[in-house]
C-alpha cells in the first residue's frame, strides 16, 4: 500500500508540473526556442499548471459528469496531461507569435511588454529573405543575402550568422555576386549594424 500511495502521490506532483513545462516549452518553440533554467521555473510550471488543469478539470466534468479530480480518471488523465497541454502550448505560441492579446488589449488602450527579450529576436523572428549589410566592429562591411539556408543565432550570449551568399558591392552600389554560393560565417558580438534592403 505504501508503494501504491507513493506512486499516487508522484502522479500528483508530476500533473501539477509537466502540463506548465509542456505548454512553456512549446510555447518558446514560436518565439526563441530558449526555455529558461528549469529549477527557476519550477513555480511558473506549477502556476501555469493549476489554471490549466482547473480548466480541464471543470471541462472534463461537464462534458462526463464525474465530479472526481482528473488524476482518479485514468482514461482522462494522459491524454489531457500530454494531448492537451501540447495544444495548449501551441495556441499559447500562436498567440505570443501573432500578438493577437497584445492588440486586443491595445485596443483597450492597454500595453503589455513585449513576449521577446530583444529586437533581434524580434526583428529575426519571422524575418523575411533579404540582403543585408552588416558593420562589424571593426568597421568593415559584409554584404550578403539572408534567406534560406542562413542561419540567425538566437542565443543571447552568442548571437553568431551565417549568410548564404556574400556580395561584392562596387561604387555605384551594384551587388555582384563573383563566387555563386560563397557563404560567410560571422561570430556572436561581432555585428555592430545591421542594414535590411528588401528584395524587390
């Protein structure tokens, strides 16, 4: 019996946080990627988890009309733990992504804070195929094309690019591209500008 409980005991604790950490973790897959150190989380987890499972609890209640928490209703308990909160996550993405409860509230004439940390997370985040130029530190210039097959760190610490293609750009301002797939690799600190000239 002892065994028994403590298993009980442990599907308790593990329903009030991996439904946060599902939903956090794929939520982040529409912004950054970057989900913070779990153990200083643990309470956004937790937090995140209650108001998700009070939900489903209530729902699942009116849709089966059993009143006994979702943990006794096993045939219940893994989907909405994995399943839902996984759909949950993505809707939460979704909306972080598109700022759809940022302009609702704007509407009202509320302002949030911005879901992203930077403006490069920001401005990289659904960042449109381009050429670009970049100022490094030393004042040089790189031209190039940021597209498909580039590649924008978004570690805060390391915030290192890769461009597909580089340009050679004469006086008159002409892009050449001398050696079709040249690529450059820049490393993390090393950009001081970056210039966005849309495709036409």
């Amino acid at each position: 019996m002892t065994e028994v409980k403590s298993l009980e005991q442990l599907s308790i604790i593990l329903g009030y946080i991996v439904p946060g950490l599902i939903i956090v973790y794929i939520r982040a897959q529409f912004l950054t990627g970057r989900v913070g150190p779990h153990k200083d989380a643990l309470l956004s987890y937790f937090t995140l988890s209650i108001f998700y499972l009070t939900a489903m609890n209530a729902g699942t209640s009116l849709i089966t009309g059993s009143s006994a928490p979702l943990f006794e209703q096993t045939r219940y308990w893994l989907p909405i733990l994995l399943g839902g909160a996984t759909v949950f996550g993505v809707l939460a993405g979704l909306n972080a992504s598109l700022g759809f409860t940022r302009w609702v509230l704007r509407q009202c004439g509320l302002h949030l804070p911005h879901a992203l940390d930077s403006a490069w997370d920001w401005k990289f985040q659904n960042f449109p195929e381009s050429l670009v130029t970049l100022t490094l530190k030393d004042g040089s210039r790189v031209y190039g094309w940021c597209g498909r097959g580039s590649f924008i760190g978004s570690d805060p610490k390391d915030r290192d690019i890769y461009l597909v293609q580089v340009y050679n750009v004469d006086e008159h301002g002409n892009w050449n591209m001398q050696t079709p797939g040249k690529g450059i690799y820049i490393a993390g600190g090393e950009v001081r500008i970056i210039e966005f000239i849309p495709s036409v």
